[in-house]
C-alpha cells in the first residue's frame, strides 16, 4: 500500500477571473515516492492514471463516497485500496 493523500483543492482567483467558475482539483500526493500529481475535476465521477517515470503506476476512481485506487506493476495491477487521507483545501 502506498502512502498517497488526496486534496481536492477548490478556488483559484485567477481563473474564476477569466472563467466566472471555481476551479477544483484533485491533488495526489505521495512522500513515499516524493511526487504530486494535479488534475481539473471533471465531473462527481472521475477516473484516470498516475505515472511515475512516464510508466503508469496506478489507476484512481473519484466519486462522492471516496477515492479507490490500483497499484500497477508492469501493466498489471497487483494491489486494490482505498485513499485513506482526504483533506479539502480553499484557495484564494
């Protein structure tokens, strides 16, 4: 199991200025592997990969109840668990 905490990170003035919308993000981060990854929530629903190295390391599956994700290990996926720690951040 990795270590990898969720932030969904809400605000950002600068494109509420252009865009009238409070962006939000889902923000992974891992101390483990000393990486973050940031991605424009979608929708409620959202899935998608993170790569370490340009090699997918784990699918993630978003939704209102949580964060599931996937270990992969040479295309196959070796590990299933849930996001454990899930912060929600303001920004200006």
């Amino acid at each position: 199991m990795q270590d990898i905490i969720l932030t969904i990170q809400s605000g950002g003035m600068l494109e509420f200025e252009k865009t009238g919308i409070y962006p939000e993000y889902l923000l992974f981060h891992s101390l483990q592997l000393r990486r973050t990854w940031r991605f424009k929530q979608l929708g409620e629903i959202q899935n998608g990969v993170l790569k370490v190295n340009g090699q997918i390391a784990f699918h993630y599956f978003y939704d209102e109840s949580g964060c599931k994700m996937q270990t992969v290990t040479d295309g196959v996926v070796i590990d299933e668990w849930e996001v454990a720690g899930i912060k929600m951040q303001m920004r200006d």
